[in-house]
C-alpha cells in the first residue's frame, strides 16, 4: 500500500525536531491534508504537540520496545487512514538503546522506508555543516537521506553560504531555513517540554509554528518526498471485540503519560474505557471494574492531590473492595503513603502502597529495561520478562516493599528491585506498551471481568 510518509531527524537532541515536525504536521493541516503523526520512541510529551497540529492523536514507534513487526503494525493501522504521515525522531538520528543503533531513528526509518529530512542547528557554523552532513550520509548505507532544514540560521547571508555548500557538496535539498527566533521555542522543565494539558499557550503557538513553516520551508518539495516512500508490506491481525469491561483511566494536567496504542489495544480487547480526573473530580467513573493511573507530572500538583480527600478515599475503598489497580510512575506516586517534595514538605496521597516517594534534584532512573516479574501479579506470572521504559526523578522509600519487579538495563545496577504488587494491585515505575505485549492487556481484562462477576 502506497502511504506517503517521511521522518524528521536531527544531529542531536536540542536542534528543534520537535519545533519544526510539529510545525510541518500544523502547516500540512492547514492545507486540508490529513497529517498522521508518529513519535520514535518512548516519549509522551511530543505526541501531545502533534495532536493538537493534527486532530489525530500521534503514535509512539519504538523499535525496542515493539519489536519491527509491531512497529510497522502501529505505523499502518494509524497511517492508512491518512494522506501522510510525519515522524518525529528521537536524540541524533542514529543514538539508540544501544551500540548497534537499536531504538534509534536511523532503525524506525529503515524499518519503515521513509525518506529522511535531517534537522541541523548551523549556528556559528557555514560551509562546515556540508562536512557534518556529510558524515551522516555516509554512516549508513541502507538510509534515504532525502534533504535538510537549517536551524537558527543567523541572516540571509548565512542562509545562502549554508545552502550552496550543502547542496553544491552533498547533492541535497535544502528544504528551508528557520532564522533565529525566540518565539518559537516552547517552555521547558526537567523532563522535557511543558506537556500540552499545563501549557495554556500550546494552541497558539502550534498555529504559529504552521503559520511559519508555510513562510520558510518547501512544503510542496516535501509533500513529493513524502510520496517518493516505496509501497509497505505489514500483516495487521488485530480485531475488535464490544466493550464487555468498564475500566477507569485518570488522565489530566498531573496524569497524560499513555501510549494511545496500549489505551487502543486495551479497548479492542473489551475494555470501556472511561476518563476521570484525579484533580478535579471526587469519585471513580460509574461502574468502573478496573482503574489504570498513568505517569505524568503528580510533583507538580501535590497540594492540590492531596486536598482531594474524597477521591484519595474512593480509590482506597476500590482497592479494598479488590478492584484491579495498574498504577505508572506518576500514578505509583500517587498511590504510596505521601510525597516530599524539594523544599522538604510532604503531601498524603492514597497510601494504599506501604511507602512514601521523595523528589530529587537529579535523574533517578532512565532508560529501556527489562523487568523480571519477581511474583505473579494482575498483568503476568511470576518469572514473566516484560520490556519497558522508566525516567522519574523520585526514590521510593523503604526499599523492603519493592517486589514487583527485577529490573535489567537503564540506569543503576541490574537485579535492582521495583514496584509493588499485592493481590489486586500492581504500582511501578515501569512504562509499558501494551500494543507490543497483548497478553499483559488481556490478563489485566480478564482480572477485571472475574471482579465484575
């Protein structure tokens, strides 16, 4: 099937990938296309940027955690229904989860045969970014290296000694030139860009940055790239069952950390999947038989969770009443005894796991692991191996409870312990994709169903 599609790269993290592909998808809306956005990666922040230039909600491709299969089934079941897709990359283009390139751009782009457009920052640099572009079209041979946007660049001059060293040296097109310009950047903190539910600018600012690739880039050059992309092969086996469990999923400004194809696959598992919020409302979803408490930014938010008593108390009453319970990062915070935050004051929370998380100034945990169940629990047996993806700047204390898991790569020693699991619950600081494990979805449904019996 003919799906016109490119990827966005960069050199490296910081040169404006996510500024200029969520520029790209805003303008191509703008002119009637239906643009499908992807992210590689494990990231939630970006996808919330290219939503909201799109209307559609983006996909994560991530190579590690999905496997090629998966990653090309995700990329078809989204990117058929659209007229093109635009993929964000992650970091440099070929900096992955490991030395061979796994989970890194290059990977996603090859797998999916797309043309690439590489992302440079040329600031203080001239004919020396055809020397660095030219390096990475020699790095690997099996990449299409279809052109490049020039980032920062400083004034007209610049642009114009750029582009002729670029195009005169490395046969390629320069698709525009973004000049420096404050305006366009987007609020920052620790893990990232501001997420779209607290940033109350991100609507304007998208409209701008699409309003602005119209004025600077080649769109109609870069719309025929897209549809250079040979025909993808994919074997999709995913069929749909009617809602037979209604599952609770908090989601606002302290919880959005989801996979939109784990919420997906859940739902064509039979799961009614119903939106409440942990901050604003003061009682679980009517006939909720489950509950799923995302990652996000809960540190930001603690009074405000905490002055919640009602909904603290409505979801310690459903986990004693044996309601399944899948917490994340985030939602794992929100259900231990307390958090301290970084002036040392500490908030109650749900206290449903026998222990408190403590902010820190620095990174904690990050990075692709793999867990090793170390007891049978609400998603999979005792012995299981699950992969997925941490990155939180809190500890849990103490560390005797932790028995959920065994985790394996990342950051910090492997055979470390983490997340809790007793009976009906199961709290991590794991992240995972249910769309690369169905079987972790279906078990999760299945507790569920046996509960609303």
């Amino acid at each position: 099937m003919n799906l016109p599609r490119l990827v966005i790269a960069g050199t490296s993290s910081g040169v404006g990938k996510t500024t200029l592909a969520t520029a790209v998808m805003a303008a191509l809306a703008r002119r009637g296309y239906r643009v499908q956005g992807f992210k590689a990666g494990p990231d939630y922040i970006d996808p919330g940027y290219h939503r909201l230039a799109t209307g559609r909600f983006s996909r994560n491709l991530d190579s590690w955690m999905l496997g090629e299969e998966k990653l090309l089934q995700s990329f078809y079941l989204a990117g058929s229904r659209a007229d093109l897709s635009i993929v964000e990359g992650v970091m440099g283009l070929f900096d992955g989860a490991q030395k061979d390139g796994t989970g890194s751009t290059a990977e996603v782009a090859i797998a999916l045969k797309a043309p690439v457009i590489l992302v440079i920052d040329v600031r203080s640099m001239a004919q020396s970014a055809a020397a660095v572009i030219s390096g990475y079209q020699k790095f690997q041979s099996q990449l299409n290296l279809a052109g490049v946007i020039l980032n920062r660049v400083g004034s007209e001059k610049h642009r114009k000694v750029v582009t002729e060293a670029v195009e005169g040296y490395c046969n390629l097109p320069v698709i525009g030139a973004v000049f420096r310009d404050s305006n366009l950047s987007t609020p920052e903190r620790h893990l990232g860009l501001l997420p779209v539910p607290e940033n109350n600018a991100a609507g304007d600012k998208v409209e701008t940055l699409g309003k602005y690739a119209e004025q600077c880039l080649d769109l109609d050059l870069l719309i025929r790239i897209a549809g250079s992309a040979p025909p993808l092969k994919t074997n999709v086996e995913i069929a749909e069952t009617e809602p037979k469990v209604t599952i609770a999923v908090a989601r606002d400004e302290a919880f959005n950390f989801y996979y939109q194809d784990g919420l997906d696959t859940l739902a064509a598992l039979g799961a009614n999947l119903v939106f409440f919020s942990p901050l604003h409302d003061h009682k679980l979803p009517a006939g909720s038989r489950g509950l799923i408490i995302g990652g996000g930014f809960p540190e930001m938010y603690l009074r405000e969770l905490a002055a919640n008593r009602e909904m603290l108390a409505a979801i310690a009453g459903a986990y004693r009443r044996g309601m399944p319970i899948y917490a994340e990062c985030g939602g794992f915070m929100y259900l231990t005894k307390g958090v301290t935050d970084l002036k040392n004051n500490t908030f109650p929370l749900a206290g449903i796991v026998p222990g408190y998380c403590i902010m820190r100034n620095k990174l904690v945990g990050m990075g692709y692991v793999t867990a090793l169940a170390q007891c049978d629990n609400i998603l999979c047996d005792q012995g299981y191996r699950l992969k997925g993806h941490e990155f939180h700047y809190s500890d849990y204390y103490p560390v005797k409870p932790l028995n959920a898991f065994e985790f394996y790569g990342g950051r910090g020693r492997d055979g470390r312990l983490d997340g809790y699991a007793r009976e009906n619950l199961l709290a991590t600081y794991l992240h995972l994709n249910f769309f690369g494990d169905r079987s972790l979805a279906v078990r999760f449904i299945d507790r569920c169903l046996k509960r609303s019996a």
